[in-house]
C-alpha cells in the first residue's frame, strides 16, 4: 500500500478528505500525527501519463488487440490476459 509523507517531517499522513479539481487533478488534505509536526498540508495529486493506455483504447475498429491476441498461442495469451486482470 502506498503512503504519502508529510513534507515537513516525512512520516505517514492521514487523509482526511479529498476534492476534485479536474478530471485528472484532486487535492487531498491531510493531518501529519506526528506530535511534534502536527502540519496540516493539502497535496495535488494529478495523472502524468499512461505506462499502458487503457485497453478500450486498444482495441479500435480495426480490432489490431483482438488479431494480436489471436495470434499467440492459448497459454501467453491467457498470460497476458491475466497480468492485465491483476493490475
């Protein structure tokens, strides 16, 4: 699981709630525990890119993902299919 650290002591934040800016910005508030920091920051949290676009994307009307896929044996197909599945 992911944690996001206070930028002024570096330990855990609670979120305590968050906003939607745009369709790919959010700001997320959250409360630092730590007795001695106690900071209050707000965080922006945004989609910088695709590591692999969705694969609505990937299978256009031309169907390139459905023949590509075709073309592999059952087993690496059935591979593939299943990291994608799991993420």
């Amino acid at each position: 699981m992911s944690r996001i650290l206070c930028p002024h002591c570096g330990k855990a934040l609670q979120i305590t709630t968050t906003k939607q800016v745009t369709p790919t910005v959010r700001d997320v508030y959250a409360n630092c525990n730590n007795g001695i920091c106690l900071a209050r920051p707000v965080m922006t949290i945004s989609h910088k890119c695709d590591r692999q676009p969705p694969l609505s994307q990937l299978t256009g009307t031309d169907g390139l993902l459905e023949k590509m896929l075709g073309d592999l044996d059952i087993k690496t197909r059935e591979r593939i299919l299943n990291k994608f599945a799991t993420e």
